[in-house]
C-alpha cells in the first residue's frame, strides 16, 4: 500500500514554477492541430513570411543582431551578493527605480564599437583657462559610466542611445523560433560587473546559453572584492554550458607597480598562477576561436604619467600571455590537472 503525501510536501511541489523553455508545443491534439493551422495559414498569407529563408534571417540580423549590448543588472544595495538564490538573483531593488522602470535590467547597444586596446581620445576644454587637453579613455568607458547616472523616468532613447526592439518577438511563433536564434547567436553581450553576468547567466535556459557564440567582460583587478566576484559567478558549471561561446572579448583593469612586474614575470606560470587568473583559467576549457585581450590601467593612470608604474608594454606583454591561455588547445586538460594539484594539496593540509 502507497503512502499517501504529506499535504504541506503536496502543496510546496505544486507551488514550484515550471522551468522556461524557448518553444513549448502543445500536448493536447485538438490545440496542435490549431496551432499547425496557424503557422501554415500565417506562412501563406503574410507576405514577410512568404519571403525565402535566406532574406528572412537577414531581415531578423538587420533588426536583432550583429550588436554590441551593455548590460546592466541594478539591484538593491541591501541584496546579499552571496544568497544566490534569495538576493542575488532576485529582482529586490530600489522604489525609486521600480517605479519607473519595472524591472532591475536596463541595457543599450554600443553605437561606437572598437578593438579592446584602442583607446578613445576625447579634448576637455577648460572654460576658466581657455586651454584644452586630449585624455586618453577606455573603449566604453563613457559607454558603461554615463547611462547609470541618467534618470530612470526618461528613456534612454531620448539620450540618444539605442535599445532592442524586442517586441518584434510577440509577432508570431515563427517569428519568435526564427529571430530568436539570431538575437542570441550574433549579438556580443557585455558585462562590466560580476553580479550582472551571474544574475544575466542564471536565468538563462540551457537552449539560450548554448546559443550565445559572443561574450565581452570588463574585469577590475584592483580590488580583490571583484576578483573574487568574477571567480564566484563563473562556476565551472556554468562555464561548461556555454558551449557554443567562440569569441570573449576582455578587458582587464590593473594598476601594478613596476618592480613587482618584473618580479613576477620572471615566473614561467605569470600570470597564470595567480588567484586573479582562476576565472580565465575556467574560461580555457572551452574551444574558442578568437580572444581579444587588453590589459590597461585606470584612468587616472593613463591621463598623466605615474612614475613606478608598469608601462603598456608590460601590459602588452601580459595580455598576449592571457590570450595564449585562453586559445590554449589543451585547456581543458590543464585546468583538470590543476584541480587535481589543488585536491591533493588539500588532502594532505587535511592529513597534516
């Protein structure tokens, strides 16, 4: 005799939500052959579906696609980064936003595009001394900073920025199966924060993840709080289900002193055997195809000259070696047998 279910068990397994998925088909007979009847009356009648498929997915990367996003996850500031469950991945933020907006995402599409290592000089004038100056700013910089400090009640539209016109997705079912390959597999989606990329990643199905073949991260290393973020929200798991990811775009942001780059270089395994490298080092067991490295120092840095620090051949020189680890073949091996190091290393801590 079966026993019966704990009602309080009962009502926790009904009061799950069910997992999203891309496409649902329906079960019931009488509504899939209305649902087929749709789609074959809609690719009769409308004239955009009647076009071949080649045009199709042309027109869906003229309107989706080939972009470069920003995306910008604004959660409340009492939200406990470590509960990923509860905080981290909830959309807790603040009235003030919520009010507004409705929702903790806001995102725009990059309208000045550029290499990793080139920098984008802007001229400053100085009204009370008539003079100007050039500075030197990171790819994106303004990009990342200005759209944060806008008001949340006007759209980012009226700024001049663009945004996604997702909206075009609600047209059909066809059109959602069609363009949404497009929208994950050809954009670049950039990430400046490691809670926006983990709450961004988290909530993705695994149909999404393993679409999406372009990812743009801009790393601090200044400060060990976004070193270990980094570390945190690029669990090997997660990493392993971005299969179909070929092109990472990187930005690294370090100020280090002279003397200690040359102390460090002299290391066979710098920068690799660093803590700051075990998020790349994740990253190297995918197959990617292209990797686009930069290291740069802060602005601060590179608007006048710091005696002590290390100069940009030196971060030339770092981020070749980033990227040789990044392409490296055998990545998976290298990261399997430094895990392996690292659990022998813990068993005899452990024994000792």
């Amino acid at each position: 005799m079966t026993k019966r279910k704990n009602l309080k068990k009962k009502g926790n397994t009904q009061s799950k939500l069910q997992k999203r998925v891309p496409f649902s088909s329906p079960k019931d007979a009488a509504t899939k052959a209305t649902s087929v009847f749709t789609i074959v009356r809609n690719a009769l009648a409308s004239p955009l579906l009647r076009l071949p498929l080649e045009i199709r997915h042309k027109i869906w990367t003229e309107v989706l696609g080939d972009r470069l996003i920003h995306l910008e996850y604004d959660y409340s500031r009492g939200t406990d980064a470590d509960n990923k469950r509860d905080g981290y991945l909830s959309s807790r933020f603040s009235a003030y936003i919520k009010k507004y907006n409705r929702s903790a995402w806001s995102h725009i599409v990059c309208g000045n595009d550029c290499r990793e290592d080139q920098s984008i000089e802007k001229v400053v004038y100085n009204r009370e001394r008539g003079t100007e100056k050039v500075y030197s700013w990171r790819p994106h910089n303004g990009c990342n900073r200005d759209y944060r400090r806008m008001n949340p009640a006007v759209p980012l539209e009226s700024h001049g920025y663009e945004t996604m016109h997702l909206t075009v997705l609600r047209s059909s079912r066809q059109i959602y199966v069609e363009a949404n390959q497009v929208l994950w597999s050809t954009n670049t989606f950039s990430f400046t924060r490691p809670i926006p990329f983990n709450c961004f990643m988290m909530t993705r199905n695994i149909h999404q993840k393993r679409l999406i073949r372009k990812i743009r991260l801009e790393m601090e290393w200044n400060r060990d709080f976004y070193v270990i973020g980094w570390i945190r929200s690029l669990p090997i798991g997660l990493v392993r289900s971005l299969t179909g990811l070929r092109t990472l775009r990187l930005q690294i942001v370090h100020n280090m002193q002279a003397d200690a780059y040359q102390n460090a270089a002299k290391d066979p395994k710098f920068p690799e055997g660093t803590f700051r490298c075990d998020a790349l080092q994740k990253l190297s067991v995918l197959p990617l195809s292209a990797a686009e490295v930069a290291v740069r120092a802060s602005e601060t840095m590179e608007i006048r000259s710091v005696p002590g620090q290390w100069t940009a051949r030196d971060r030339k020189e770092t981020a070749g070696r980033l990227r040789a680890m990044l392409l490296n073949p055998r990545g998976a091996e290298a990261f399997a047998e430094a895990q392996r190091k690292e659990e022998e290393l813990r068993k005899e801590l452990r024994g000792g």
